[in-house]
C-alpha cells in the first residue's frame, strides 16, 4: 500500500476509534439529549468520508466490500447539508457500521 494510503486508512481508523469510544456505554437517548456528542460524531463521520475520499483508486478497488462511495457520501452531506444533517443516520453509521469499517480497515492496515 502506498504510503499516502496507510496514512489514510490510519486517520480512517483513529477517527472511528474515537467515535465508537464517544458512544461506548451511551444509549440513543443520551445521544439525542447531547447536542455536543451529536456534533462530534458528525464531525469524526465527515473526517472519516474525507479520508476515504483521499484513499488511492487502486486501494478502493482492491477493496471493494467496503462502502468507500457512501464513506465519501456522508461526508458531502455533512460539508455541504449541514443544515439538514440526518442525526438519525449518523447514530446509525457509528453505531451500526463502524464496527465493521473498523474490523475490515484494521485488516487492511495489518498487511502493512
């Protein structure tokens, strides 16, 4: 993997840590009463979706199970939609599909 890769995927993965760390032990209505927490995931989601956006096509096409189109989706979305981000939908990303990210972008990063 070139070196700009593995800095991606390392910044890929230290943003998701932090994420799932923010919502270790949270249930969805500390999140939703936590207007703090809500803006931090947006923001390490975003960061994530920029990263990814820096990730080489070679990676991303040696690696196609992962999502890296809706990775960068979600990030145009919170950039360019702030008003009308969908905090249900980032609730969703981090809890439901970070742990997978994780455990495939930690394989990734292993090989190297």
């Amino acid at each position: 993997m070139p070196k700009d890769d593995s800095v991606y995927v390392g910044h890929m993965l230290d943003m998701a840590h932090q994420a799932r760390q923010l919502v270790a032990g949270k249930t969805r209505a500390d999140y939703d009463a936590d207007v703090a927490l809500r803006l931090a995931l947006a923001h390490l989601v975003q960061n994530i979706g920029e990263a990814a956006r820096r990730v080489s096509p070679a990676l991303q096409q040696a690696h196609p199970d992962i999502p890296w189109r809706n990775i960068v989706g979600i990030r145009h979305k919170v950039v360019h939609d702030y008003f009308y981000v969908d905090f249900d939908i980032i609730w969703d990303v981090v809890t439901a599909d970070l742990p997978a990210l994780v455990s495939r972008l930690e394989q990734i990063a292993d090989k190297n």
